[in-house]
C-alpha cells in the first residue's frame, strides 16, 4: 500500500473508531447524589432545608417494668433498728467457732465475709430507717405547711377588686352556700295556704253533703221491687195512645209523644213561624232550669 492510499484511509479510520467505543457505558456528569435520584412519590422528591442548629436528641427508651420497692419497715412489723433485733439478725459465731483460729485461707476469708455482711445488713437498716425518718419528717411538715396555707386562704376576707369584678350571681350562690334564704314573708305566705287547704276541703265536705241530701230526696222515686218495675215498664209501654191521660205530657205513654219528624218537617224548620216556636220552647226550657236550680239551692238538693 502507498504512503498516498494510507493517507487517504487515515482519517476514515479515526472517523469510524468513536463509533466502535458508543457501546462502552457513558459517564454521568451530575453532581447529585444518586441517593437523592427518587421518583415523586417519595417524601424526599422535595428537598426542605433544614435548621443549623440540630434538634434535641430523644430519650432512650428502656425496656421492661421496674418491680415494686419493697416495704422494709413496715407499720406492724418489729422495730428493726432496735438492739434486739439486730442481734437476732446477724448473730455473732458460737464462742467454739470464735476461740479456734482459721486453719487455712479459704476460712479466714469466709469468716471475714460473714463479719462484712453482718456490718453491712446492721448500717444498711440504720441508714434506710434514718431516711425513712427524714422521709415522713418532710412530707409531714408539707402537708401541714399546705393546708395551714389552705385555712388561710379560706378565711380571708375576699379583695375589693375582686368583689367588684365579681359577677351578682356569684353573691346568690354565696348566699345559698351559707344556709337558707332569709324569707321574712314566710308566716304569711304558710297561713295563706293552710286558709286554702282548708277553703277546699270545707268546700268537698258540702259538695258531698249536697250529693247525699239529693240522693236522699231522689230516692223516692227509686225502683227498688219487682212490682215497682213491672207498673213502670207498663206505664210507658202500654198500648194506650194517651187520650184519656191527663197531666204531665212527660207523664204520658211513649206512644202518645206522636210521630218522629219527617224530611219534610227538618227541611222546613227554618221557616219564621218554627223559628218563633224554637224560641219560645228554647225560652220555656230555660224558665225550667233555672226554677228547678232555684228550687234546689232553697231544699238542698235536686228535688
């Protein structure tokens, strides 16, 4: 090959060769962190600036429940800081055991263990009854020093402002805390009452005198026999159309009363000449009652 072809070939080379290399992966150039590369919906796809300075670190959470304290000194229980009962708690080694000295180290420390649980157990009791004591000495005294201040409170007069400012319905219920509302109309108003009982049961007492006076008036005419019942049933359904009956039309036979009203005679009821006679019975009917009411109140009764 000429100097002249590969001349000619060169630049062809260098021209296909970036074309051999388009299958190699590109390189990104962003500065972006690939973490931070999430879709929409992510709640980090909007980034919030956060504060300088850092937020208060959490508290750790622990785990499990703490078991109850146990009451050491106890209200019924012995006196545990008494000498008594710290010699019956950690008593002394037999005078066997103390007069024979330890034979090799192993019993020299045992021994020494038990003197140290010993003095421990006594001051650990002195010094938890002394806290004890110290305890109940500073709640005792608070809860005095709270309650004095709590009397006092209570009995101090209320502040001028504070009165003012108050509103009136607060005084009423005031007056309604310390007792019952004074009422100087109460002896009248408790004689007007028992005057209206009593108005009320003399007035049922001679509604029902009045009842049994006409009871006993219109007891006469009671049927009170068989006879009596069989001569009324005869007397207003006998067969007689009351010609010769005389007295009382109420007295008469229901047949003597004539013949219903016909259409007729309700169609025409409100002509001028029944008018005047509607009238003149309704008038008539009236004049009745109020005899008959007149003659009622003079006898006492419904005669």
């Amino acid at each position: 090959m000429s100097p002249a072809s590969v001349g000619q070939t060169l630049p062809l080379v260098c021209h296909m060769r970036p074309r051999l290399a388009c299958s190699a992966p590109a390189r990104l150039f962003s500065s972006t962190p690939s973490i931070l590369q999430v879709g929409p919906e992510s709640p980090k796809y909007i980034q919030i600036p956060k504060p300088r300075q850092p937020s208060t670190p959490t508290e750790r959470r622990l785990r499990g429940i703490l078991p109850t304290p146990r009451e050491i000194f106890p209200r019924r229980a012995r006196d545990k800081v008494s000498p008594e009962y710290l010699d019956s708690v950690t008593p002394e080694p037999s005078i066997k055991a103390s007069s024979q000295a330890p034979s090799n180290d192993h019993s020299m420390y045992k021994s020494r263990m038990a003197e140290t649980r010993r003095r421990n157990l006594r001051e650990g009791l002195l010094e938890l009854h002394a806290r004890k004591q110290q305890k109940d000495g500073f709640v005792a005294a608070r809860s005095k020093r709270r309650h004095a201040e709590r009397e006092k409170l209570l009995a101090q007069d209320t502040q001028e402002d504070e009165r003012l400012t108050t509103p009136s319905i607060v005084q009423s219920m005031k007056e309604l805390q310390r007792g019952p509302v004074p009422d100087p109309d109460r002896a009248r108003r408790i004689a007007e009452k028992v005057a209206r009982v009593q108005g009320k049961a003399t007035e049922r007492e001679n509604q029902r005198r009045d009842a049994l006076h006409s009871l006993y008036v219109q007891a006469k005419n009671f049927i009170t026999t068989e006879e009596k019942w069989n001569e009324e049933v005869e007397r207003v359904f006998n067969d007689d159309t009351g010609s010769t009956l005389t007295g009382d039309p109420a007295e008469r036979s229901i047949w003597s009363r004539g013949a219903p009203d016909s259409i007729s005679d309700l169609l025409n009821v409100d002509t001028k000449s029944t008018r005047s006679a509607a009238r003149a019975e309704a008038y008539q009917r009236l004049n009745e009652e109020r005899v008959g009411r007149i003659g009622d109140e003079l006898t006492r009764g419904q005669a």
